[in-house]
C-alpha cells in the first residue's frame, strides 16, 4: 500500500504548482467556462492540491469533491480548502470506481496519482469515464526522466532502483510508474478521447532545499528497498547529495500534464 505524508505533500506543493502546465490549466477553464456552477471530482486528492492550484484560475464557481482512501490526509484538505464549497469521500479507489460519480461531475481531475496505479486499473478508469462522458485533467504523473546538478556517480544507479520502485504494488497492482503518463494517454487515444499534453517538470532549486531533502531522502529509502545489499553505497550517496544541497545544488523531475476530452456525441 502507499502512504503519502501530509509533510511531504506541503514541502512539494510550491514546487507542484510551478510546474503545473498552464497551458492546460487554461484550456481545462475554457472548457468549463461558460457552464456556470461546475462540480469537479479530484482522485487521490492528498491534502487538496489540486483544489488550490485551480481554484485561483478557476474561481469559485467550483463545487469540489475530493476523493482519498486516507482519512488523516483529507482531515488536512478540510483545513485548507480556501473556502471553496468541498465534500469529501473516504473511498478506497483501487476496488471501487463508483464514488466518482456520486455529486454528477462535469470533469475528474487527479494529481501525483496515475504513477501509482497498475495498467488493469487505468483500463477500468478509461471505460469508466468514457460510459460517463466525463473530461480528465490529470497533472503532474512522473514520467521517468530525474537528474540533479551537479551530477553524483551513483545518481544513474540511485534512480534505476527507484524507477524499479516505482514498478511495485502499491495497491492497484503491479504500478505503471514511469510508464503511467504515456499508458493513460494512449488508453484514453483507443477510447476516441483527445489528448492535450504538457511536461510539467519538477526544478528543485537552492530555494527548495527542504523540499530537495526529502526528495533525496525518498529515492534513497526506495532505492535501499529494491537493493538490500547496496545499502551503505546508497546512504553515502544521500549523505554526498545532502552535502551538494547546501551548496545549491539543484534537481529536476520529470512529469506530464494532460487533459483527455471525451468524443461528441
Ligand atoms: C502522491 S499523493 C498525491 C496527492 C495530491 N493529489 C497531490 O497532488 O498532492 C497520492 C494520493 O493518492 C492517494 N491514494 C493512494 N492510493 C489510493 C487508493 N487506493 N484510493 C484512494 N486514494 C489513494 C494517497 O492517499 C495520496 O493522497
């Protein structure tokens, strides 16, 4: 299973939202506008990012809906929810789709989630929305692609087995992980859906040194879990990075943003 910690998903808002496309959130508005009061159902929606990142663009002609099995983390987006209209659903999505449509969405968004899930899933996801008529703006899904300046000799080996852990179960099945972002996209392409695509990379920059700790940590406990064995090499490595983050060393992530929109009918 995964757990997300409300900590980690505060550090790397700011960072999130930077590389959020606006290309995309742009295009979500004018596909919206125009239909007054608007009801948007957010997949493993955390603390609430997605509400925050939209709601300024959007504005308050949102009545939100936000889906997450974790109860601590949406206790969280209650606390921050900007005064937007918001209801929430503890729903374990991996065995059941059914909540999504419960408050007669007009569009889905997810952020940070389609990595997670395994390609069966994303299957199931596509027939759901494409039975529902239903828009998908999905930002933020990892796309394999991590580096940071300057380079590390162990960085290529640390993200190998992090992509590997990326590959695991984390609830849905055998994760897409890196593969996520490309799999939906042409899912959504044989479902007649079109596809708007952005990057929308993460940049760690000597401004997000926390944010860059935690990171680094991440890949090194997911790396350390794929290879027992190389344990010490890779705690040097988090140590040597560590050290580079104060001296302003930076780091990027690479993702995807996409909107799918459903064939007229
Ligand atoms: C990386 S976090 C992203 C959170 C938020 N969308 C954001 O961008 O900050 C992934 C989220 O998916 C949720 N999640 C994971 N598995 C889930 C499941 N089976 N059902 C519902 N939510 C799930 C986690 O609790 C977590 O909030």
């Amino acid at each position: 299973m995964s757990g997300f910690s409300g900590e980690w998903l505060t550090a790397r808002e700011p960072v999130d939202h930077a590389a959020r496309s606006e290309v995309l959130t742009g295009a979500l508005a004018q596909m919206l506008d125009g239909k007054g009061k608007v009801t948007l159902t957010d997949l493993g929606a955390g603390t609430g990012s997605t509400l925050r990142a939209l709601s300024p663009i959007l504005g308050r002609n949102v009545n939100w809906h936000l889906i997450d099995h974790d109860d601590a983390l949406l206790e969280l987006a209650r606390e921050a929810a900007m005064g937007a209209p918001v209801t929430f659903t503890k729903a374990d999505l991996a065995t059941d789709l059914s909540p999504i449509s419960t408050h007669s969405p007009h569009a889905v968004t997810t952020s940070a989630f389609l990595d997670l899930v395994s390609h069966q899933w994303l299957e199931r996801l596509v027939v759901y929305l494409s039975k529902h008529d239903l828009p998908f703006y999905a930002a933020l899904t990892y796309d394999g692609r991590a580096g940071c300046d300057p380079v590390h000799e162990l960085d290529e080996t640390v993200l190998d087995a992090f992509n590997a852990h990326q590959r695991t179960d984390k609830g849905f099945g055998k994760a897409l992980g890196p593969d996520a972002a490309k799999s939906a996209i042409d899912l959504f392409k044989s479902a007649s859906f079109t596809i708007l695509e952005e990057r929308s990379d993460w940049l760690g920059t000597p401004g997000h040194k926390a944010f860059q700790r935690m990171l680094l940590a991440g890949w090194r406990d997911a790396a350390v879990e794929i290879e027992p064995s190389r344990k010490t090499r890779f705690d040097g490595w988090l140590s040597d990075r560590l050290a580079a983050v104060e001296e302003n060393a930076t780091c990027f992530v690479g993702h995807v943003d996409f909107l799918a929109i459903p064939p007229e009918r």
